[in-house]
C-alpha cells in the first residue's frame, strides 16, 4: 500500500461514537480528514444502544456515563462495572487490561493461562498495569455495595463473556478430536485441536482473527452453560418446533432455547397428532420415497394391475406410480391424520386409503379387464404376474392348457398374456402370446424332449383335441 490506512476507517468507533454522545454531536457536523464509514458508524451505536450506553436518539444515558469514567473500549468497561455488582471488579478489569495490551501474559490461547502469568510477571511493565488495574476496579466499584460471596464465586469465562456475548461459542462436537465452534453470532471459528480449549463444551471468545467463514480464536475461557443461563437469561429464546425424523421416520416435537446460533438445550418429544404433524409426517416419507410405506404383495398387485390399464387405456385410469404418490402431498397428508409415525399406519388402512383414489364404478372394470388370475381348463387359477418385464404374465404346466384353442386375453380380449409353459417338474419350456400358433408349430419339438424326460406325463400328438391334466398317465382326470 502507498501509505498506511487511517484508524478511523478500520477501527471499532464505539467508544468515539461514545464521546461524540458525551458532547452532543453528530460525525455530519464535525470535519473529518477522512469521515467515518457509515455502516461501522450505525453498527457502533447499535452496540451502544445494546449496553444501554445511548438511547434511541444518540444520547448519552447515565449508564454511559459511567462507562466513559473507565479509559477503556464501552465493551471492556460494560464487563468491568457489571463485574462489580459480583465483587469481581479486579479480575474484570485484569481481563480487560490483558484484551487490550498485547504480550502481557504471554500469548497463550486460554485467558486462566494468560492470567497466571501475569500475576506471575515482575516487570516494571506488568507491575504499573496490575496497577492500572487495580485503579479501574477501584473507579468501577466506587458506588457498588459490597458484594455477597465474592470474586472467586465468578469465573473467567463468564466475565470475557460479560464483554463479548454474541461470541459465545459452542463446540460442535466433531469426531476429529474437536476445535470446532459455533459462535452465537453465527460464525465458526476454529482453536488449535491440541489447546485443552478445544474440548470444552462452550467457550466465551475473547479475540478472533480470519474472515467469517474461517475465523481462528486466539484468546478464550471455558465457560459453563449454567453460568450462560444465569448471565443471558433475556437474551435466551425458547422455541418449540416439528421435525421429523428420518431414522424413526416420525415427527418430534423439539423444544430448543438457543442463544443467537446456538442451541443450549434441546428436548424431544411426542407431538400433538393434529394436521401439522400429519404434514410434516407426509412431507417427511414423501423424501424417503413410496417405498417405506405398509405395501402388500396383494395391494401391489392391484396397483400394477391399475397401472397396466393406465398404460394401455389411458389417463383416466389415476396414476398411482410411486412418485405421483409422493407428489400429492394433501392426499398422503389425510393418510397421516392423527398419526405421528409412519409405524402407526396399518397396511389396511394404507390399503383403504389407496383403493379410495379409484373411482366406485372403475373397480368392477380393473376387475373385469384386469382379473387377478387366469382359470385354466384343469381349474388352476394362475396368478397373473403384472410387474413382468414383458407384460401381464401367467406362469403355468403344458399339460393343463391341452385342448385350449384360444390365447388367454385380459383388457376386453385386447392384450395377449404372456404364457410361460412350464414342464411337469415347474420348469420354463417355452414363451408365447399365441397358444395356438404353439400348438401347431413349435409343441412338436417340446413334445419330442419331454415325453423322453417326464415319460410318466402324457404328451399326446394332437394337443388340441387332448384332455388338460394335471395328472400323471392312468391317473383320473383333474
């Protein structure tokens, strides 16, 4: 750069925002080298307004007053007069002093450590700043009563936090050995995974570096959730909310109180079964697809018998495929009514609510068109496979179809079903859509391989004009 970037374009301008309160200006009317940005300007008296520094108009309150007595950033001094209330004034403006003076107590990351070795230090500069401390604490705890339990019943934690609430953090509980957090504020921030911090439940964060997405904590305190719900408690926000479950594929009722970003406390429960939750319930299983809900191998078949009318007649058969079913989220909506688990609806009652999408008077047409078995001449009824990769399918032995002159047809006698002629010990022999044609062509090589294998079974030369059986030979007819 060809010259170093003015303080007042990059600094935190509360504790000026402060002074120009204490004097009764505005920045528009004072002249400037280089005027204050405006979005730091607006986000200064916001934090000024927070402490109660300053009211609605810019003014300076009595509150603010007190902290300008401090020579200390409104933050740093807000802690040190609150402190006072607890007794713990010294330690507060200690912290203070170690937030705003780099190198004294070293550069450790945790502030207890920072704090040791300061009391530890006996250089001239670490004697005049416990000094300087002592004389802050004195100013703050002027007017104060004296304190009921005292300074130690307060810990460091709590007092950085005093300071700098919405950068209480929260570790998010990584498998990876921790140093992960959220802060209240909504940023992430990292601390070294080998730093004892890095596995402490919550932290109070006393200065960061990096941007918002990657933000590195380079001075903090362990600071325990009670401590967080004493000092904050009109700052905590109670929400109850629905959820669902994937796992359990059910809804939860969540009741959360988060400061900020972050969630203190979480507890679930069982839900009200009202509309809301047969909502959710049916957005929920409409993710993990049609699949999870109470199918039957007999309520399959009848979709995929509806379905093939659907293909082969048209739309005004409705389209129950799985993801029209997921779709229509206000039928599957009403399915879930007064439940709050998938586990709660019964493969009936699936079954009922499936067969109300089909019209009355088209029932007795899929039955018709659309039959579940074909009766063979023996009385075998066959059940015909509709989920077939080659269309409607009906599985069945050579013998029981003899004398059978037409194909088996469904639809009104427009759709062929596929036959799979099965030998005496149910194995497949042969495909055809045209039994007939079978019979006057290719039985007689069928004829020729199994009479040799299944010499028991009869295999006559003219099949057309032969009893079906399902008999061995001698045996009475079926």
């Amino acid at each position: 750069a060809a010259f170093t970037r003015p303080e007042i374009l990059a600094a935190d301008l509360s504790g000026f925002a402060l002074d120009l309160a204490a004097w009764g200006s505005r920045p528009e009317n004072l002249a400037f080298l280089d005027p204050p940005p405006r979005a730091a300007f607006s986000e200064a008296h916001a934090l000024l307004r927070e402490l109660n520094a300053v009211d609605n108009d810019r003014r300076i309150t009595d509150e603010g007053k007190r902290l300008r007595r401090l020579p200390l950033p409104p933050r740093l001094a807000r802690m040190v007069i609150d402190a006072a209330d607890t007794g713990a004034a010294l330690p507060a403006a200690e912290i203070a002093l170690l937030v705003g003076e780099r190198g004294l107590g070293g550069n450790d990351v945790d502030l207890n450590s920072r704090l040791e070795a300061f009391h530890r230090e006996r250089s001239v500069r670490a004697r005049e700043a416990r000094g300087m401390a002592a004389r802050w604490a004195e100013i703050a705890g002027a007017d104060r009563p004296p304190a009921a339990g005292g300074a130690n019943d307060v810990s460091v934690g709590s007092l950085l936090a005093l300071a700098f609430p919405e950068r209480i953090a929260k570790s998010r509980g990584t498998s990876d050995g921790g140093g992960a957090f959220l802060l209240a504020n909504g940023r992430g921030a990292q601390i070294e995974r080998t730093s004892p911090l890095a596995r402490a439940p919550f932290l109070a964060v006393g200065e960061l570096a990096g941007s918002a997405a990657a933000s590195r904590i380079l001075l903090a305190a362990p600071i325990t959730l009670a401590d967080i719900e004493t000092l904050f408690a009109d700052r905590i926000a109670t929400r109850a909310e629905l959820a669902f479950d994937p796992a359990a594929a059910s809804v939860r009722l969540r009741r959360m109180r988060r400061l900020g970003a972050i969630a203190l406390s979480e507890q679930v429960s069982a839900p009200p079964a009202d509309d809301a939750s047969a909502r959710l319930l049916a957005e929920g299983i409409a993710r993990l697809g049609a699949t999870r809900l109470p199918w039957t191998s007999v309520l399959q078949q009848w979709r995929d018998r509806l379905m093939f009318l659907r293909q082969f007649e048209g739309t005004e058969w409705p389209d129950l495929s799985d993801a029209a079913l997921v779709t229509d989220l206000d039928w599957l909506a009403q399915t879930f009514a007064g439940k709050t688990t998938l586990a709660e609806l019964s493969a009936d009652e699936f079954a009922a609510a499936l067969r109300a999408r089909l019209p009355f008077a088209m029932q007795r047409r899929l039955d018709a068109e659309a039959p579940i078995h074909f009766s063979a001449p023996t009385g075998t009824r066959a059940a015909i496979d509709y989920a077939a990769d080659g269309g409607p399918k009906i599985s069945i032995r050579v013998q029981e179809l003899f004398g059978l002159a037409q194909h088996p047809m469904i639809a009104g006698g427009k759709v062929p079903l596929l036959v799979e002629l099965l030998s005496p010990a149910h194995r497949p022999v042969q495909m055809t859509r045209d039994l007939p044609g079978f019979w006057r062509g290719s039985y007689a090589a069928v004829r020729s391989e199994m009479r040799g294998r299944y010499p028991k079974h009869p295999w006559p030369e003219d099949p057309l004009n032969a009893a079906p059986t399902r008999r061995t030979k001698g045996a009475a007819r079926s």
